[in-house]
C-alpha cells in the first residue's frame, strides 16, 4: 500500500513539474488591439465643412465632428468600421465622397479628402 502510495505521488510530482517548466518556458504576446484611422479633409473653397464620423450612415447623430474653416485642414481620429461623411455647412447637404460618391464611406484605412475651390467636388488621396 505504501508502495503504491509513493507510485501515485511521484508521478504526480512529475506531471506538475512537467506541467510547470512547459507553462514557464510559453511567452504570451498581445492580441490585435484597436485599430485607429485618422481621416483629413483639407478645405480649398470658401466655404464652411464639418467632418463629421458615424457609427452607421442612417444615424443622425455623430459620434465625432470637427468644422474644417475655408483654406483650412482638420482631421478627426476614428475606429474601423465607422463612417465618415462631410457636411457643407453653406448648402446645408452633404458631399458625395469618392469611389462610390455617396453621402458616407466605411473607414477601413486612414483616409485624406480635398475639397476643391468650387466647392462640391471631393478628392481623395490614401
């Protein structure tokens, strides 16, 4: 009975120890954190913008907004998946925003916009 005993606890002991030194020898590394995009708009007309990030295009309500001034650059820092839309605050409308020229665009990069000395036409760069 002690025999067995002694059996039972030394390879316990082992598998511990084993258990142990492989737990001590892992090295853990940080996950994916949050991703941040800053987006720009440099203003080139006379008239005023917001830049203005959404969670979702039909919201009403932005989660950020910065007024870009005539002849002015502004940016606003936002998570991927939002979107941005750009308001001209003269017109009361906002601007159709390349590729697709519609009123928002999902963030998944960061992203510069120029908007020319006519005042409509949005540009942009990566």
């Amino acid at each position: 009975m002690r025999k067995a005993f002694l059996t039972v606890l030394l390879v316990s002991v082992i598998v511990f120890v084993s258990i142990s030194f492989m737990g001590a020898s892992c090295t853990v590394t940080p996950g994916p954190g949050p991703t941040y995009y800053t987006i720009t708009v440099t203003n080139q007309s006379g008239i005023n913008l917001a830049l203005e990030i959404y969670d979702n295009p039909s919201d009403f309500v932005s989660k950020f907004s910065v007024l870009v001034n005539p002849f002015q650059t502004n940016s606003l820092t936002a998570d991927y998946g939002d979107y941005v839309k750009i308001w001209d605050a003269t017109s009361g409308i906002y601007l159709n925003l390349p590729p697709s020229y519609n009123t928002y665009m999902f963030i998944n990069s960061s992203i510069e916009f120029t908007v020319g000395s006519g005042g409509g036409w949005v540009t942009e760069g990566r």
